[in-house]
C-alpha cells in the first residue's frame, strides 16, 4: 500500500500499470532470440556464404504457386 500511496494513485491502477509492463517484458523476451557469440557468428557466416541447396529445398521451391 505504501508503494501506491507514493505514486498518488489508486490499487487498481498500480496493479495494471505494473502487470502490463510485466506482460510487456516478458513478450518482449519471447519475441527475441538470443544466440552466443559462436552462434552469431555462425548465422552471419551462412548468410554471407549460404550452402548450395539441397533435393529437398528445391522440391519444395518448385511445389510453392506461381507468381502473378
């Protein structure tokens, strides 16, 4: 209560004010991958020098709808 009583404001308000910015953090904590530094350096050297495509990678290129 004394936590509420110094932000001037009501109980419910500070529960939701503080649930969102919870809510928040953790969906912002879902949306971004995290990767060592061994794995960053990885993916940046696949993007750089992708591997040749494999059977099944153009199968499946093939199978996708034509473009209009």
């Amino acid at each position: 209560m004394r936590a509420v009583a110094l932000e001037h404001t009501d109980l419910t308000d500070f529960v939701l004010r503080h649930a969102l910015d919870a809510a928040k953090a953790v969906i912002q904590d879902a949306d971004h991958l995290r990767l060592s530094g061994r794995d960053s350096l990885r993916v940046l050297n696949l993007l750089e020098n992708p591997p040749t495509p494999n059977a099944k990678l153009m199968a499946a290129a093939r199978a996708l709808p034509k473009r209009k």
